[in-house]
C-alpha cells in the first residue's frame, strides 16, 4: 500500500516534532496533525515559526519549511481521521491521579477516547500506530474497542514507540538508533508494518528498522527509560557516598565510562532527573510487575524512583543546612527551571521540588529561565497543591534577566545545565549578592575552581 495521507492526534513534544520530520522527509506523504487544544494548534500555526508551542533546536525552520506544504495543524481531528491511511495517537499518559493504580499506573483515559473517536469515524481500513508511551498489552484494549465499535472496518494496530529525547528531539528523528515497530504477525499485521517501515525508509537506513510483536514493542519502551533512568539514579547514589568519603563523583563517572561496557553516557551526577516519562514510565512498570505478583521485579525498578526523589530532598535540604540551617525571608535564586537544557518542557523538573521544599522553609524564590514563562513556573508550582496560590505567588518571583534574578541573592541553585550559565560574569554576580555569596551547583555544569578564587562558597554534587 502506498502511503499519501498520515494523520497524528496530539500536537505535544513527541507528535508535534515526529510529523514535521515526517513530513519534511516524505514531500509525497500529507501530514495533518491535530488536537483538542485550539490554543496548541493556533500556536503551530503562528505565521512566526518561532512562536511555535514547542521549543526545540531546529525544530522552528523545519516547521516553515513544510508547513502549508505537505504539513498542516488543525483541529478538525474528524475529517483528518477520515482522510489518513495511518492514525498515530501521540496523545499524553499521564500517571493517574484516582481510583485504582492511583500514583503508578498510566492513566489511559485520552487513549481509548481517540480510539472510540477513530471507530466512529474511520470508514476504510486504517492502520493506528501507538506513539504514546502505554503498558503492555494496550495495543490489545485498543484493538478491542477498534473492532467492536467501528463501522465493520479493518484496523490493524502498530506500536511504533518514540525514543526521542527533548532538546536533541530533531537530530534524534533525523538520525535514530533504531525505529521499533511492533505488530501482528498475521499476514495482514505483517503488511502493516511494511507499510510504515516503507515511511520511515525515505530517510532511516533500513537495517535500523527493527520489527518485532506488539508486546516486544511495548515492553521495550518501558525498559528503555528503566535502564536510562537507573543509570543516572546509580551514579546518584554513589554521589551520596563520594560527598562523604571525599572522592568526587565526576571523576567516578569518567573513570566507570571509559569501559567499553559500561559507556560514558548518562553518568552526570545531578539533582535528579525529570521529565515526562522516566518517572511515569518506571511506575507503569512496577505496577505492571506488581500486578502479576512479581514483587521483587517490582521493588527493584521502584528503587529508581525512591533514589530519585532522595536526591532532590537532598539537595533542598543541602541548601537550608548550609545556609545555617534557616533560609527563612532570604532570596534563593534559581538559575534554571526546565527539567533539562534546550527545551521549554517542566514536567516534573526537580525544579519544581527543590523550590516547593524551600517554600516551606520561608525562602524567597527567584526564578530565572530563558525559554520558560513565569506563568508556567507558577503553574507547576500550584499544580503540586502544596499551599495556595497566592502564598505561592508571594514566595516566588521569575526574571527575564539573569543579573536582575541575582541581586541581593543569598544564594544560587543551577537546577537546569543551560549553555549560558557558564559565560556568565560571575565575578559581577557575586558583587551584587548578600556574603558570603553561595552557589548550589545541582548540574555540576560551572567552573568551581573559577568561582571559588572570585569568593563563591561554592557546592556541586558528588563531591
Ligand atoms: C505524550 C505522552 O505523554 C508520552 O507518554 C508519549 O511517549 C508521547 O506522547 P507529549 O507529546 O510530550 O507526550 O505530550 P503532550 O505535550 O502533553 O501532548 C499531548 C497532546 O495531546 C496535547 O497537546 C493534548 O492537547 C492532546 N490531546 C490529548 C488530544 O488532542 N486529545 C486527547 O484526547 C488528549
Ligand atoms: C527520555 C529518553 O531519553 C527518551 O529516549 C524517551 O523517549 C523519553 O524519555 P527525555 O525525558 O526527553 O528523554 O530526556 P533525557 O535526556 O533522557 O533526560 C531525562 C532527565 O535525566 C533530565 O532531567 C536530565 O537532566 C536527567 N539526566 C540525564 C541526568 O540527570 N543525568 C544524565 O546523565 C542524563
């Protein structure tokens, strides 16, 4: 089957970048991705690419150059469906929030509402490729639905799981590891996954595309962000033991990166890691494992998470200790709020915790970040419905200038490894803070031997 039309449900970080990649290698392919937010779409459609909702590297010239061409945004989800040979659903998972599985499992509400949505619709066959990360076996509940409420048409479900990370999101499309695409192994199956191995050939080499059934598919997604996210929860811990016993965990990591076996990514000490999907996506999985009674499974991948999060309590608690053990009314700035660098996204960024912790302190927060709006950061912050939004919005105040947000600062947490933090004039930034001046280095991205010789008390992690 030849491919011409692909329609994607969800215009967020993962839909939004996959379908303009898609659609500026397939010129032949007409790509309409589509959402429920007006607001998301009409942002797309900005007839300044750099207003775009989402920021990425390169993202923004590749959007105007396809865009009105083979790509569009709309929120006609209906007549896109309609008119697409190939529905991805790349619609959000987040972790539930109720009822049974609340706090672990994905909550699958917006999956089978596109699929009921689907059903209703499609009036030929039509192939739905899973792009949202899903627990296993949810290929199977959607099949389901598909089949017992559509109009007598033929689906077949892929699952086509997306390993791009924020902020590389378009070299990571252009140039993949591997394309993973799960299916039936049923003739018809087999042909499906033909069809969209066939897209992904107009620029992956072949030998990259990997095929595999559904579950395999589904399961390796989970595994994927498990293993990466308990790289960086094990270089954490050892962090913990290096601050106590005086070696330093950036010299740990280089030394364990250079066998071969072992590999030099993913081994920076941090505050603790964000982002949409590690923490969803490990819970998804411990409550899988749990679910089938494998306990141990289960409180092994748990153990990631529980890491995680004594890392960021570490660090808040780090800064009240240090700073006398009271930070009560003093100004603590915060360079840094995306959960990592070169991107716009704050899902669960330590961020948000370290400040929510030292809120409770009776800090005063101040918030510098180049690509994150003040209302986000107040968002994020209400989100969490530590206390209300007023007290939340009296302890914090986000600048759109860096020396501004460090005027009269007691002390500086780096929570996000931005570039520019480290060309800052830091020897003006000291002059203009409270003394002594100190620096809570939460990325270990900024030169502690500079800053100490101008006066800075300065603290990364590891070491
Ligand atoms: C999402 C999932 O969170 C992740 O698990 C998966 O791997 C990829 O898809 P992301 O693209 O980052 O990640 O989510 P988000 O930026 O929130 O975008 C989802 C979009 O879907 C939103 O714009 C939302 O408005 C839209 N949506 C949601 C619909 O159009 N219809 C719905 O029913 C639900
Ligand atoms: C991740 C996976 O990398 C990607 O393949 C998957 O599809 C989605 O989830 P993403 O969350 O966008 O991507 O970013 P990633 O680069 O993996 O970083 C996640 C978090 O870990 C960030 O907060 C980052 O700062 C932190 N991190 C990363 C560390 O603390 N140390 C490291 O060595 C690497």
């Amino acid at each position: 089957m030849e491919i011409t039309k692909i329609c994607c449900i969800g215009a967020g970080y993962v839909g939004g970048p996959t379908m303009a990649v898609i659609a500026q290698k397939c010129p032949h392919i007409q790509v309409t991705v589509v959402d429920l937010n007006e607001e998301r779409i009409a942002a797309w459609n900005d007839p300044n690419t750099d207003n775009i909702p989402i920021y990425e590297p390169g993202l923004s010239e590749i959007v105007a150059t396809a865009r009105g061409r083979n790509l569009f945004f709309s929120t006609a989800v209906d007549q896109a469906i309609d008119e697409a040979q190939i529905i991805f659903i790349s619609v959000n998972t987040p972790t539930k929030t109720y009822g049974k599985g609340k706090g672990m499992a994905a909550d699958l509400k917006y999956i089978e509402l596109c699929a009921r949505q689907i059903a209703r619709v499609a009036k030929d066959n039509k192939i739905v490729v899973e792009k949202s990360t899903l627990p296993v076996r949810t290929a199977e509940a959607i099949k389901s639905i598909l089949d017992h409420t559509g109009n007598g048409v033929q689906f077949q479900i892929l699952s086509n799981p997306e390993f791009l990370a924020e902020g590389t999101a378009v070299t990571d499309l252009l140039q993949p590891d591997r394309i993973l695409i799960g299916g039936d192994t049923t003739p018809e199956g087999k042909k499906a996954m033909e069809a969209l191995v066939q897209v992904y050939s107009n620029w992956v080499p072949t030998d990259k595309i990997l095929t595999t059934n559904v579950w395999s598919s589904e399961l390796s997604k989970l595994t994927a962000n498990a293993f990466l996210a308990q790289r960086i929860s094990s270089v954490n811990a050892m962090s913990e033991l290096c601050e106590k016993t005086g070696a330093d965990i950036n010299e740990v990591a280089k030394a364990i990166g250079m066998d071969s076996r072992i590999g030099p990514k993913f081994l920076k000490a941090s505050v603790g890691f964000g982002g949409s999907c590690f923490q969803k996506d490990i819970l998804n999985l411990v409550y899988i494992a749990k679910s089938y009674g494998l306990h141990e499974v289960a409180d092994y991948w748990e153990q990631v998470i529980i890491m995680n999060d004594h890392q960021k309590r570490r660090f808040s608690n780090g800064i009240v200790q240090t700073l006398y053990n009271t930070v009560s009314d003093k100004k603590i700035t915060f360079l840094g709020w995306a959960f990592k660098k070169d991107t716009n996204d704050t899902r669960e960024s330590a961020a948000i915790f370290v400040a929510d912790d030292l809120i409770n302190e009776h800090a005063k927060i101040a918030v510098y970040d180049p690509k994150v709006s003040s209302k986000k950061i107040l968002e994020d912050l209400n989100y969490l419905a530590t206390r209300s939004p007023e007290h939340n919005q009296d302890s914090v105040t986000s600048y759109r200038d860096p020396y501004e947000a460090c005027q009269d600062a007691h002390a500086i947490a780096i929570l996000t490894e931005w570039d520019e933090f480290i060309h800052y004039d830091w020897q003006k930034i000291f002059d203009a803070m409270q003394k002594p001046a100190f620096i809570f280095d939460g990325r270990n991205v900024l030169d502690a031997a500079q800053l100490r010789a101008i006066g800075f008390v300065y603290q990364g992690i590891g070491s």
